[in-house]
C-alpha cells in the first residue's frame, strides 16, 4: 500500500477544534462581546443626545421662522398701505387734482420708504405718470409724462431732486407707447384688487422689483391703476444676513414656484438677458429646495423632516438662484414653511436646514466617547491577542511538523514507486511509469521528459504523459533557434517554478509552442544533469504543489539522467562493436580506395540493384501488400506515400576529410535499411544525399502506408540524430513527407530498374530541403490530414505552389 493511503488513526478532528476554539475562539468572543457592550451605550447616548438637540432645534427654528414672517410683512407693509391710500385718495378728488396729489405723495414716500423703487399711474384714456428712484444716486428722481396723441404721444422726462429742484427736462418719442398694454395694468383691471406681480427687471438691470397694482375710479368715473414698485434687494440682502446654521437656506416663493427673493437671485443681474422662468424653483439644479417645497403643497405649513438619497443629488448650476451647497449633501433635512397674510401677499416663506448642522455636536461627542471606549477595548484585544499569539506559535510548530511529515510521506511514495519498477532503469524498457507516476504524486496536468541532442541544436521528447486522456506521447522536437531562451534556460541548471508562463520571457517561445495547445499556464522544470552540464529536463505543467515538490522533482531528474547515461553507454559500446575491424583513419588514400570500391561485374543478378529495400520484396505484421509485377503492376497509383532525407554537409573538396565519412555512413544506411523494413516500407534507395522510402504502391490507396512511413520517419530522424554527430562534420539533415498519386514503372534491359515519379516525389523533396534546421520532420496537408488522428503536429506555414496555390505544412511533432 502507498504511503499516502495510511490512515493515522490518532488524528482527531473533533479534537483538533476544540483546541482551536480553546485557544483563539473564546479571546476573540471576549473582545466581541466587550466591543458590543461599549458600542450599544455609546449608541444610546448618541442617540438621546441627538433628540434632545433636534428638540432644541426645532424650537429655535419656530422663533427665527417668526421673526423672518415679520420682517417680510414690515419690508412689504408699505406698499399694500401705499395703494390703499392713494386709491381711496384718487376716487374722492376730481380728475384735475389727481396728478398734483399723486405727485406729493410719490416724493413723500420716496423720501421716508427706502424699500419703494416707483409709482404708476394710468388712466383708461392711455395717460401715464411714473415717478423713480434713480438707483445710483439716491436723491434724485425721474418723472415720466405721457400725453398720448395721434402721431404716437410724447414723453416728457424730467429730472429733480427730493427737495424739488429741476434738474434736466427733455421729450422724446413714446413710440406708441400703452400703459394699457402693461401686465401690471390689465392684471389689476382683470382682478378688480390689489395684484401683486412677479420679480421683474428694473430698466437699469440694478436690481429686480416686484409690482402692487390696484384698480380705482375718481369721482368724476374715470377708470385708472395705480401701481407701486417696491425693490426686493433689500429683502434679498436680509435673507443672505440669516446666519441659522452653516448650510441653512431661506427663501421666499408664491404658488406658482415663482421665486420672490432668494440669496442667489443677486447673482442674476449683469450683461445677461434676465427671463422671469429662470427664477422658479427647479428640481434639476435645487433638488433639495423642490422636496422642501413640495412637501409643503402636499402637508401645509409646518415643521417637516425629509430625506435626501445620493442618487437624488444634481451637480447644481452656480448661476441658478437657488445654487448651494446644500444641493450637494445627501442626508436628513428639515423644513419650515410659513404663509403670508392674504392682505398683504401670498406668498410662502420656506426655510430649509440640514439636520447634520445641528446633530454634528452629537456626533462629535460620540465619536469622542466611542475612541475612549475603544481604548478600553484595545486593551483587552491586546491581552486577547497575546493569549492567541501563544496558541498560534503552538500551532505552526504543528503545522511545520506535518508539512515535514508530508514531505517524507512524498519521498517515501516515490522511492517506493520506484522500488516497485526495477525496469526503469533499462534504457531498453520504456519508463511510462516514470511520467504517469509523477504526474499523480503532484496532481500535475502533464508531465514530460526531454533530451538535448548530442549536437546541441534540438530538444526532444523522450515522453509525454497527459493525466487528463491518460494517453503517452513522444518525439515532439524542437530546435535551438526556436526557443532559444528556454534551451538558455535549461542549460544553466536552475530550477524553475513559474506560475505565469505567458509573462515569463525565457518561456514564452516554448509555451507558444508545446504549452498553448494544452491550455496549462504554471511550470516546475528542473534540469537533468550529466557530467557535463544539463543534457534534459522534467518538466511539470499546472500543478497545485508547484513551490513545494521541487525535492521530488529532483529525485526523478536523478533517475532520468541514469537512464540517459545508460542509454549512452549502450550506444557507445555498439558504437564499438561496429568499428572493430574497420579502415584506420590514418591508412593511405589507395588502400582506403581499393577497399571500398564496388566491382558491379562480381555481383551476381540479385546484387546487381539500386534499392536498398527492393520494391514490393517486405511484409508488414504478416499482411502480403501487393508486389510489384514487371509486367502488370505498373502505370498510376492513386495515394503513395513519399519520404525523402536530405543530407547536407556532405560536400567537400578534401578527399582525405571525404573517405572518413565512409564508415559512419555506410553503418548509418544499415540502421535506416533495418528501420524501412520494420515498418514493412514498399522500397528504398539511396543516391547522392538524398534517401527515398515509398510505402503505399498499390492499385487500391493503402490506409496504412502513410502511418507507417511516419513511424519510419521518426525512427530515422532518432537514428540520424544519433548518429550523425558522431561523424564529425557540420553535416545536417531535414525529412520531407507528401501523400498523393504517383506514376511507376520499370525500365531498361535486365536487371530492370523501378522508378516512381511525380507530384509527390517533387513535394516531398521540396519539404525536406525545407526542413534542415535540427533535423525536422516536414509534411505537406495532403500527409497531415491523413496522419492528423495518429500523431502530433504543430503548424510550419504556408508557401506557393505553382498551378496549384497557397498550401500549408506542418511539422511532425511525435506520436500521439
């Protein structure tokens, strides 16, 4: 049984919690229960201080609403006595005294009442008289009379001081002007009583003024208005002197939202046009003043308390007469609105406050007794955390003691695992329990092992374990100038642990490459060492262990690199055995010459080929393919399968360098024979650089003749790889692969020879010139979609073929 599956019967859960509880539960139910305690009082006292301060508040509010009414009432007073004067003045003279008087008693009132800006006096016969203060200079007066006529009237402007003194007089056309046509004229004939107007301009934009007109007839019946204008900048002034709390806003509206005064009505005035509409309440820029308001229309005059939502805030207009910041503060507020006499105007004084203004005393107070208490507090949460600081350090002890444990109970599951397979040390024996046993220790997606060519230039896989499918691959290669980085990497000897591999520049070419495809991102590679440097790596893919398996990694790089070392051994000796009793490098040119040379005329009939597998002569697993009869197994074969080697590097003016070369590659020729007639391969000959297998030559498409050139394939790519190094050249090699239709045939006098000729004779050596870099395995997508289900691929790119177009290779990776 593995050590990982031991039940310790002494672990107790239940136990274990209690203890937990024991020692960090029971101070920190302590602290809470004490922080609870502290917190309800300082709520309740919070709460009882911030009644009795609203209480207070409210009571305060009700005096300055008072005093705010009256003086509203006393600043208008004068004007709704005003008109009620001189009506009941108007309606007992007769018609040639009413100017006389109008005017005595317009200057008097100018003189003792700042707040009155102007008086109007109409008559139904279209005559005018109004009599103003002049704003920037206050003892002075402008007198206006229109006597109306035919060609359009006159005015008559006059200007005099307050103790009668002319000024200036001057006439000027009315232009047809009607005090008949005036708002304040046809409203009080409309009413039949005193009407008060909306907040207008004056003439002067000074200042706005609001207008009380009222309808008489003098004795002698004739109908008139007279009007009184009184200015509002005072009564704005006084709203702006309030000082009830830092945000408190008062203002003063009639029913239909019109805006009498206000702090910010002042800011209206200057080169803008002003337009009456702008001055209602509007619930955009005022959200707050809109609430209070219609709360108002809804309960009635009154104290009333409202909420304000963040939501519900405006970023407020600064040149809107209601702009605050009291616009800007969500919270609780309170409202205080109060109504006018009707027999001096209907008008609304509406007072709104935050109810903040008045309750931060409260909180402040309670923020101060809650950090008192909080001291208390703390001082018990540091009493608590020692106590649990102790139970913690007793805890981690027992934690590093299991984590240790863990670690053994690891080590000892893989010496046991590799106890139990005495094969893996056998580099004759494949070690599928080397990846599959590692990869369930960590619980990793996919481990694999690689191997760094002799000649420094590729890296291979031995195997591939995937725990998702279950399944081994092998022979996926890549070569030094594809991952350049990661082979950089690798060869310094350190172990990575990456838990990003997208973002990690030394990996990022070989998980565009191998990782990608299998979606993994974290990577654990730890370098196989030999006794000259690295000469592989194990390499873990998504991992949850991935800082804490690096020993056992290492374990199982040591076993790897037994493996490689034994399989070089064995090549080594074999290596040997077959340079006994060959040529001595240093023997001269003419024995070395005379020994090699092929005398075709000693040869008997079956010698004399070309082939070094004869074409149609191999069996496969005990199935006969069709051999090739010289006289009706001839013409077009539908879907061959074509491989060329191409070696280059071979080419050299030395013949001394030149002759070296014979052994080495006539034992290379004999492993590359022995392959093609493994995988049951219909021919294969040699000429030049170039090495021709074909499998597939037969009337009806053999399904299997491409898989088993590509099992071929991998198996010489192994054995050149191997081999070639050894030579000592800067020789190279690349494998090209095509399945299509070809054309064979056999030619000349006896001994006939066989030639196959074609489309996929031409690709697959253009795929293998292509394919040099590291001895790579080319195909064209006519060889992938035929070997897609049986090996692995990566994409090469694309290239043009004439009278044919753009066509895509691949690169074949390994088995799947």
């Amino acid at each position: 049984m593995p050590a990982g599956e031991i039940v310790d019967p002494t672990k107790d859960s239940v136990n274990r919690f209690w203890r937990l509880f024991l020692r960090i539960g029971v101070p920190i139910l302590g602290v809470v229960l004490v922080v609870f305690v502290v917190v309800g009082v300082t709520l309740h006292s919070y709460r009882q201080t911030k009644s009795g301060i609203l209480k207070l508040t409210h009571i305060i509010l009700k005096t300055e609403q008072s005093r705010v009414s009256q003086e509203v009432m006393s600043y208008l007073s004068p004007a709704t006595i005003s008109s009620k004067l001189v009506v009941d003045m108007l309606s007992h003279i007769p018609s040639e005294y009413e100017t006389g008087m109008f005017y005595t008693y317009v200057m008097s009132s100018l003189r003792q009442t700042k707040q009155l800006q102007s008086f109007y006096l109409a008559d139904e016969k279209g005559n005018f008289t109004m009599i103003e203060r002049i704003v920037d200079k206050p003892n002075e007066v402008r007198v206006v009379t229109l006597k109306p006529d035919q060609n359009g009237g006159q005015f008559l402007e006059e200007f005099s001081t307050f103790d009668g003194k002319k000024l200036s007089r001057s006439l000027r056309p009315a232009n047809a002007y009607d005090p008949r046509l005036r708002s304040w004229y046809k409203q009080a004939m409309t009413s039949g009583k005193l009407t008060w107007s909306p907040p207008s301009l004056m003439p002067s934009k000074k200042g706005l003024v609001i207008t009380a007109s009222i309808p008489f007839q003098d004795r002698d019946g004739k109908k008139g208005v007279f009007a009184v204008s009184i200015s509002l900048q005072q009564l704005t002034t006084f709203l702006s002197s309030l000082n009830i709390s830092q945000h408190a806003r008062a203002i003063i509206v009639d029913r239909q939202k019109n805006i009498i005064a206000s702090p910010g009505l002042l800011m209206q005035f200057g080169d803008n046009e002003w337009n009456a509409e702008t001055s209602k309440i509007n619930p955009k820029f005022s959200p707050v003043i809109a609430r209070a308001y219609d709360q108002f229309l809804v309960d009635g005059i009154g104290i009333r308390t409202f909420k304000i939502k963040k939501d519900e805030q405006t970023n407020t207009d600064k040149d809107t007469p209601l702009s605050s910041s009291i616009d800007s503060i969500a919270g609780n507020y309170i409202s205080i609105t109060s109504q006018l006499p009707e027999s001096v105007q209907s008008w609304v004084v509406l007072i709104v406050i935050p109810e903040s203004d008045f309750s931060n005393f409260a909180v402040t107070s309670g923020k101060q007794n809650l950090l008192f208490s909080l001291l208390v507090v703390a001082l018990a949460a540091a009493m608590a955390g020692v106590l649990i600081y102790q139970g913690h350090r007793m805890d981690r002890l027992w934690k590093r003691f299991k984590n240790v444990q863990n670690i053994a109970e690891q080590e000892d599951n893989a010496i046991e695992m590799i106890a139990s397979q005495p094969e893996i040390f056998d580099p004759n024996h494949e070690a599928l329990i080397l990846t599959e046993g590692l990869c369930n220790l960590v619980s990793a997606k996919r481990v694999s092992i690689w191997h760094i060519s002799e000649d420094q230039k590729s890296l291979i896989c031995n195997d591939l374990y995937d725990n998702e499918d279950g399944n081994h691959a092998e022979g996926v290669q890549y070569s030094i100038q594809e991952i350049p980085d990661f082979f950089k990497a690798i060869t310094e000897g350190e172990t990575l642990e990456i838990e990003d591999a997208v973002n990690d520049s030394r990996i990022v070419n070989f998980y565009r490459l191998f990782m990608r495809s299998a979606e993994t991102k974290s990577v654990l590679i730890t370098p196989v060492l030999g006794k000259d440097g690295s000469i592989g790596a194990v390499i873990i893919e998504d991992t949850p262990h991935l800082h804490n398996i690096r020993h056992i990694t290492k374990i199982f790089a040591g076993l790897v690199a037994m493996r490689f070392v034994a399989a070089e051994v064995q090549m080594n000796e074999s290596n040997l055995v077959r340079s006994e009793g060959k040529i001595d490098p240093s023997t001269p040119i003419e024995k070395l010459t005379n020994d090699i040379h092929d005398d075709l005329s000693t040869l008997t009939n079956d010698e004399k080929t070309e082939f070094l597998v004869k074409p149609g002569t191999v069996k496969y697993q005990n199935f006969d393919f069709d051999s090739l009869s010289e006289d009706d197994q001839q013409g077009i074969y539908p879907a061959v399968a074509v491989m060329n080697i191409t070696f280059s590097g071979y080419l050299t003016s030395d013949i001394d360098e030149s002759s070296k070369l014979v052994t080495p590659v006539r034992e290379l020729v004999i492993v590359l024979q022995d392959i093609a007639k493994k995988y049951g391969l219909f021919y294969v000959k040699i000429m030049g650089g170039h090495l021709v297998a074909v499998a597939g030559c037969t009337k009806e498409p053999d399904i299997t003749a491409p898989i088993r050139l590509a099992h071929a394939a991998l198996d010489m790519r192994a054995a050149c790889i191997e081999m070639i190094p050894g030579m000592g050249t800067e020789s190279n090699f690349g494998i090209g692969i095509d399945v299509g239709a070809a054309l064979g045939s056999w030619f000349g006098k006896e001994p006939r020879t066989f030639n196959l000729w074609g489309p996929a004779v031409g690709m697959s050596g253009l795929m293998a010139s292509m394919a040099t870099d590291g001895g790579a395995v080319q195909v064209t997508q006519s060889a992938y979609m035929a070997l897609r289900n049986d090996f692995l691929f990566r994409p090469r790119g694309t290239f043009y073929i004439p009278k044919v177009g753009i066509s895509h290779t691949f690169i074949l990776a390994g088995r799947r």
